[in-house]
C-alpha cells in the first residue's frame, strides 16, 4: 500500500476494510468472530468488543495464522477462515459454503472460482471423484507446473473446516516451499491422507473475493463496494440523480422519496429523513437531516437539522449546531454549536457560534457574535421573535429579549429587555460642501508643486 497506516485500516465506503468481512461473518451468523492481527495490536481499535483477537507473533504464512487462533478454535463446530482484505465478501456468500460444508460431511470445504486470467492465485487440483485434492501456489518460479498454471479454477482463500481435523491437520503443515512459511491450503492433503473428504464450493461471483493488495485495488473494491450501496438506497425508494457522481458510506441512513443530486458526498453515520433534498455539492459528515429538509451546495459536520429546514446554498454548519423544524441557514451562513429555534431564519452572510436562539426570529445579513474573548468562550442568547437588523454584532456574553429589536451596524455589549430596541452605534453627521472642499484642497496641492 505505501503507506504508514495498515493496509486493513485502510478505508471502504467509510468503513476500514477490515470491518467489512467481520460486519460480513456477524451477519452470517458466526457465533464467535477472531480477528488474527500482529504483535503491535494495529486492528484492535477497530474492531467491535463482541471481535476475539488473537496474536500471531510473526507473519509466517496462512496456516501459521490460523494456528495463532487455534485457543478459540471450537473442536465441534464448523469454522469460517476467510482474509482480511476482501471487503466485498457477503453474509449470503458465507452462509452458501457452510451449507455446502454441513452437507456434504466434509472435513474442509474451500470456497472457489473460476477465472480468465488466473494469474497469481493458487490453482485448485481436482481429484478424479471431483473432490479437491490440494491447492499449487503461484507465488514463486517453481511452485507450480506448466500443466498446472493452465487450471482456471483458483482459491479463493475462504475456507469451511470442522474444527477438530482443522487443528490436528495445523500440526503437521509444512513450510517445504519457495517462500519458507505454513500455507494454510496444505492442510488440505493432509486431511485427505487421513481418509477425510475436501469439497469445493464455487462460488458465481468472482467479486465478493476481490482481495486488496495495493491502491489500485482498493479503488477498485470501494468502486463495486460503492454501487452495492447505490443499489441498495435506490430499490428502498431513494432517487440517486447521478450515481457516478455521488460518494455515500455504508452506515448512512436515507428515507423514502429523498432526491440525492450530484457532486454529493454523505459520510459516517449520517441519517436523512423522507423526501428531503440533498444537493447538488452537498457534503453531510454525521449528521441527521429531518423530513422534507433542503440542503443544497452546503458542507455539515456532525449538526443536527429538524424537518422542513432549509440549509444553504454555501452555507458552513460545524458541530453542535442545531437547527429545529422549519428553521433556515442561507447563503455563506456559518453556525457553530448552537440551536436555532423553530421557524428562525438565519438568512445570509452571518456567523452564529455559541448561541441559543429562540423561535420565529430573523437575524439580518452580516450578523456576528462574538463568542471568544481570547481566552474563553462565551454564550449569547436571542428570544423568540427578535428583529435583529443587518450588521449587528453580539459581544457575548449577551442577551436579547423576546421581541427585542436591534438597530442596523450596532455592537451589542449589554442585555437588551424584552420588546426593547439596541442601538450600539454614533449617531450620523453629515458634513455639507465636503465634496467642493475637498476638490479645493486638491487643486491647491497642485498649485504648490515645484515645475520641472
């Protein structure tokens, strides 16, 4: 991956990869789910607390890992082993392999697929009755014949065991390859010389086993990852306008009838309600958006907005804000952690940081409080049905009455009573013949420059 965060942390459609095939294995339902990580622990924080880790203490191959679990291995039980890297592996493909396992009375059933172009996966070799007779890694010059690299069909690394065979069979592995380690595929003969039967489960949809191994891949994963989650909102009656031009993570929620416009990117644990309008240029971080609400050419992190409220265009809501039903943020409005009451409206060109505002106010262009004395900040409060007028700025902390008014370009430093007008401001003095004095003093100054 080039990169100094593990390849398993890497994101999908909001998720880390790694989360994708334990969210895949929970919903198959596993009754126990072991996440192999290494010694320094890098998953452990990304894992939910129903996640067993186990350590394996240095990378020494598939089987070697698998061994480093061995303690939670349930002798009776059959036992999933699948990679961390396939985020796009499916309950329903989980649920197919065991059934087939269960069925068929196999000691291991791998799942499979058939490929064009097999190239770098391991080749399955089928014994004559149709069983599976062990898997030829591809990794290195000499690990498989010419005839061999010719099998289309390939491992897909996703394997069903009945636990007790698993870990005796772990036991006898062997690194006697090119590259040294224990291959978890080589437990496979060995459960055959044991009188026990390998199956394969093929399965149809190469996709769901499209591992990770570099950037490439995992754009290409987040792609497919992508469209499931498009497919997904559309058949439960959202109307995506332009897929394509549309990034929604995995764990957002929309309602019925939402119209999602492009150049949209919803993220994290965002929740839409019905019939709401996102877009287009909209970006919602975990956020919650009400019923019929409008959110249009906006960025939103972690705000919470009521039904019937109509948010931008360019408009800037940070955490904490709240914006009750039917409330309004215009254009190039900025509102951070506070709450806006039912029906106010927030127009335009006005930061609101650390307010309570009540319902059924206006607050003109312009509007400022200044919430931050350099050391502390402060919080103003605004009542209901306050006429605050353009260019006003509130010092917190501050208050204004129900009713209240304040007057146009005033600094308000004191509480204004309810029903009372503010005014913060020096009275107005126009100076008559200001133009013509000014043109005179001009033309003296001209007068008075030495020639050249």
């Amino acid at each position: 991956m080039r990169s100094a965060t593990p390849k398993l942390l890497h994101p999908v459609c909001g998720r880390p990869m790694i989360a994708w095939p334990v969210a895949a294995a929970h919903e198959a339902g596993a009754g126990r789910v072991v996440v192999v990580d290494s010694p320094e622990r890098c998953l452990e924080g990304s894992l939910g607390e129903d996640v067993v880790v186990a350590i394996q203490e240095r990378p020494n191959g598939t089987a070697d890992a698998v061994s480093a679990a061995a303690g939670h291995i349930d002798a009776d039980s059959t036992v999933v082993v699948l990679a961390g890297d396939v985020p796009l592996i499916t309950a329903e493909t989980l649920r197919g392999l065991v059934q087939a396992h269960e069925r068929a009375g196999s000691a291991a059933t791998m799942a499979t697929m058939v490929l064009q172009d097999p190239s770098g996966y391991g080749r399955v070799v089928r014994a004559p009755d149709g069983t599976v007779e062990r898997v030829v890694e591809t990794k290195a010059p000499g690990d498989a014949t010419e005839l061999e690299l010719h099998i289309r069909e390939v491992n897909t690394g996703i394997f069903a065991f009945d636990g007790g065979p698993l870990l005796q069979a772990l036991a006898q592995v062997s690194s006697d390859n090119a590259q040294g380690e224990l291959y978890l595929p080589d437990v496979l003969p060995i459960l055959r010389s044991h009188d026990r039967t390998v199956g394969a489960h093929e399965v149809s949809d190469p996709s769901v086993t499209l591992g990770v191994n570099d950037r490439v891949g995992l754009a290409a994963v987040t792609a497919l990852a992508q469209r499931r989650i498009h497919e997904r909102h559309m058949l439960a009656g959202v109307t995506i306008v332009s897929p394509e031009a549309t990034v929604i993570d995995a764990g957002v929620e929309i309602g019925q009838d939402t119209v999602i416009a492009p150049f949209s990117s919803l993220h994290g644990d965002t929740r839409i309600g019905a019939r709401a309008t996102i877009g287009p240029l909209a970006t919602l971080i975990d956020t919650t958006v009400g019923d019929e609400s409008k959110v249009l050419s906006s960025h939103v992190v972690e705000a919470d907005i009521d039904a019937r409220v109509s948010v931008g265009p360019f408009a800037y809501l940070r955490p904490g804000a709240v914006l009750s039903e039917g409330a309004k943020a215009g254009t190039f409005v900025e509102i951070k952690n506070s709450n806006i009451g039912p029906g106010t409206k927030v127009p335009h060109l006005s930061y609101i940081g650390d307010t309570d505002i009540g319902e059924k106010s206006n607050i003109g262009a312009g509007t400022i409080t200044a919430n931050y004395d350099g050391y502390r900040k402060h919080r103003t409060t605004i009542g209901a049905r306050v006429r605050v007028s353009v260019d006003t700025a509130f010092v917190a902390p501050v208050s204004v009455g129900d009713d209240a008014y304040t007057a146009a370009g005033s600094v308000i430093t004191n509480d204004v009573a309810p029903g009372a007008l503010g005014v913060a401001r020096s009275r107005q003095q126009n100076l008559e013949g200001y133009a013509a004095q000014r043109a005179a003093q001009a033309a003296a100054a001209a007068r008075e420059e030495p020639a050249e």
